[in-house]
C-alpha cells in the first residue's frame, strides 16, 4: 500500500514537470507568435492589399501558418526543452527555429505578392523577436530551476577510475548533481540496502550506473525498477546494437531479432535517390560560394585548391575524400597520418575560416554525387586511424556496415572531445534506428551544428593515446571479472 501511495506521488510530480514545461513551452512560442502578429498587421499585410484581400480567417490562417513552422522546427532543435538544455542551447535552438520560421514566411509572402519584400521589415522582426527570447528563457529557466531543483544521484561504478564521466555530470550541475558515490560490492544485498538507505534519507532522489558488469547491472535494474527509483544507464555497444532489434512473436515468448544486414533494399534505394537530388541542387546553390573560397586559398599560398585524402566507406572500400585545402601543403611531410588538434598551427588564416564555416566540406558533394558517400553516415576515417583505433577498439569496425556520410549522429549529438568509444556508440545508435525520417532529421539538425561552435574544433590527437591505456586497464579488469566491453 505504501510503495502504491509512493508511485502515485511519483506520477503526479512527472505529470506536473511536464505540466509546466509544456506551458514554459507554449509561452514562448506565443511570444514569437505575438511578435510576427504585430507585424503582420502593421506592416506585411498592408504590402498585399492591392492584389489581395485577406479577411479574419486569412489573417488567422496566415498567422497559423507561421506558427506551425515555428513549433516544428522549436521541437527539432531542442528550443522546447527547458530544464533539459543548457541556457544557451536553448535560447539558440529558439532564434535558429525563429530564422527558419522568418525566412520560411518571407518566401511564401513573397510568392504570394509576386515581389520580393523589402527584407528590412523582417531584419527587425527577427531582432525583436530574438531580444524577446533571450529575456523570457533567462526568466523561464530561473522558474524552472527553481520549482524543480537538479537530481541527487547515487553514481554506482565498477573498478575504473571515474573522473571523466563524473565530470560530465558535474557540468551539468543545473541537471544532476552526484551526491553520494561508490563502487558495486560483490554482495548485492549490500547493494540493495545502500540504494534504498540513500534513497529513504533522501541524500539520493535517482541512482546511475557505469562500468558495472552485466549480472551486476541486470540486477541493480530489476530492483531499482521493482521500487520504483529512477536509475540511469551508461549503454555497452551490445545494449546499443538492440536498441534496433526487431520485436517477434512467433513464439509464446517474445523474441529479439538483429539482422545481419543495416539497411534494406527500399532503405538504401530512397537513401540513394535522397543523396543525388540534394548533392545535384546543393552544388548549383553553393558553386558561387565555392569559386570564391578556390580563387582565396590560391591566391593565399599559391598551393592546390583541392585536398584529396583516402578514407573508408562502407566495407571498408576506400576512396578519395575531396575537400578544400585548409592546412600548409607540407602539413605531413613526414608521411604520419595525425589527427587534426584544436589550435592547430598547420591550419592557413582561410583555413581556419573555412574550416570553421565546414566550407572546406562542400567538395564532399562530388564524392556524394558519385555514390561514395552519403548526406548522412558515420565521418569516414583515414586507413591508418583506423588501424588505430582498431588495435584498441575492435567494434570500431562495426560503423562501417553503412555508407560514411558527410554528417552523422556523432556530428549532430557529440561535441569536438567526445571520446572515440561514445562516438562509436552513437554512429551506431543511427545503424540500428535507420529510417528515411531519421535522415531528413539529421540533415535538418546539421543546419544548426554549423552554426554551434562547440562541434566545429578538431579532435584531440591524445584521445587514441588514452583509449589505448583504457583498453589495457579494460583487459585487466576482464581477466579478474570475465565482463564483455
């Protein structure tokens, strides 16, 4: 009776946190809303009275429209999930949705008055309207924060050392905060008696786990699930790759089922058709941008323009990557492959910039065109980084069961020092959740990760370095448990 009366407090609480976001939501939207209303009826309309005439329901169909977009594209980018997001996540995800929703109306104005508008009408819109976001979600996020503190967390870990997951908690303190720590005892009655004692003195509100062996793990689950705790789990690729099995019911017993291919014949059929008419219309588009930046780097070191380098696709098939040259022509004149590191002092002036434009990406079109690569798929490697990782990480060669992309979900969901291990895990989030969808998704979400500077640096060429000590800590601790990876 008093384990229900607990669950039913839970589900209210969820249901209130939910309640209020939704409505911190709602608000800032119809501030948006409100903001391009107030123009409409000053300033837009009036440009099409001449040819048009709209009466009450045109003006709420119209205003309706915008506000379509704009929520679509709010909730794709993250703009709707206070308490979820950084502060600033936030208040970029809503201009951006707000850019898109502006440029989206003006086009459409535009086609329905058969004349361009006069854009500064929208410069101004947009500025109000993003002056009006920065204030509301700085107001809105301090409600939220304050109505529902961050989680207390009871982190549970195995053997290794924990400074670096520990530090990802800690800068999200506004989210998470770990309170109390320790290593898994080989007694599990111990176990279970350390998470409820945290959790009846209420030191500890949710518990995650990381590193802890899989009886283990499958253990803590049951009981956290069977008292109702929140509890948080650190994936192992095996629980990644069942994320997109397949549910069966041939039996009386339910069934998993993970194929042994990635994509069917339809997926990579529509996959294929996908990638030639966007690289087609996108070269058309980007051809100024690309004469200008190949005229730039010419004139900078009288060097090539281009910049071919072999890397792997599916399979493992090599082929040649093409990309604009954004590093000194002698930048491995000792024939090392190295990993390009942040501040790299072999990037050009117009390397840096075009580098942090991912200009120097829109050759990749050609090798999109050609059928190499796709839009969307893990970033091909170099043979001998791949060599490198694979001496310490063997799954590495699992993301290589799709075509490489141009953007994937590590480029969308990572930040420039994702360790390789997470990144792997998330390239195959996307292989075993392929869809059609998924891919618009992601080339819509990689509008915005060109303009969020925290996934446009170069990776740290001590990441390899310190897998490869993980790795032999990782066998040690094997030989002593007998855990997978």
């Amino acid at each position: 009776m008093e384990r229900n009366v607990h669950e039913e407090r839970l589900r209210k609480m969820e249901a209130f946190k939910r309640l209020i976001n939704l409505g911190l939501s709602m608000l800032s939207l119809a501030v948006v809303i409100g903001i391009f209303a107030y123009f409409w009826f000053v300033y837009y309309q009036k440009s099409l009275v001449d040819d048009l005439h709209f009466y009450r329901y045109g003006h709420l169909l119209e205003i309706t429209i915008y506000g379509v977009v704009l929520y679509a594209f709010s909730k794709m980018y993250g703009g709707t999930r206070f308490g979820y997001l950084k502060n600033t996540e936030i208040i970029f995800s809503q201009i951006f949705a707000t850019a898109i929703a502006d440029l989206f109306i003006y086009g459409e104005l535009s086609l329905m008055a058969f004349q361009l508008f006069w854009p500064m009408f929208f410069v101004w819109m947009f500025l109000a309207q993003s002056i009006a976001l920065i204030i509301y979600t700085n107001i809105a996020n301090r409600l939220y924060r304050h109505m529902f503190p961050p989680r207390k967390l009871l982190f549970i870990h195995g053997p290794r050392p924990t400074e670096d997951i520990c530090a990802k908690f800690a800068g999200r303190k506004d989210k998470y905060v770990i309170t109390r720590k320790e290593q898994v005892r080989a007694d599990m009655t111990e176990n279970y008696r350390l998470i409820r004692e945290s959790y009846q003195s209420g030191e500890c509100n949710a518990v995650v786990i990381w590193d802890v062996s899989t009886m283990e793990r499958n253990k803590l689950l049951k009981f956290c699930y069977a008292n109702s705790i929140r509890i948080y789990m650190m994936p192992k690729i095996t629980d990644v790759i069942m994320t997109g099995a397949e549910e069966l019911h041939v039996f009386d017993s339910p069934m998993l089922l993970t194929r042994e291919y990635s994509l069917t014949m339809e997926q990579r059929f529509i996959k294929r058709m996908i990638d030639v008419v966007c690289s087609l219309i996108l070269i058309v588009l980007a051809s100024p941008i690309m004469l200008i930046t190949a005229i730039l780097i010419k004139l900078g070191d009288r060097g090539p323009v281009l910049y071919k380098q072999v890397r792997c696709t599916i399979g493992q098939k090599e082929f040649k990557i093409l990309k604009f040259r954004s590093m000194r022509t002698d930048a491995e004149k000792d024939g090392q492959a190295r990993l390009a590191q942040k501040n790299d002092d072999r990037i050009t002036p117009i390397g840096k910039f075009i580098r942090a434009c991912r200009i120097d990406e829109l050759p990749q079109l050609f090798n999109i065109l050609k059928g190499d690569m796709s839009f969307i798929g893990p970033r091909p490697e170099r043979p001998e980084i791949i060599a490198q990782y694979l001496e310490v990480m063997p799954e590495f060669v699992y993301r290589m069961k799709v075509k490489a992309g141009l953007a994937g979900f590590a480029q969308v969901y990572g930040k420039y020092n994702t360790t390789p291990y997470d990144k792997l895990k998330l390239d195959l989030t996307y292989i075993e959740n392929y869809s059609v969808l998924l891919d618009v998704k992601l080339m819509l979400l990689t509008l915005k990760v060109l303009f969020w500077p925290d996934s446009t640096e170069g990776v740290d060429a001590q990441q390899i370095t310190a897998l490869r000590e993980e790795k032999r800590e990782q066998e040690m601790l094997e030989k002593e448990n007998g855990d997978e990876r």
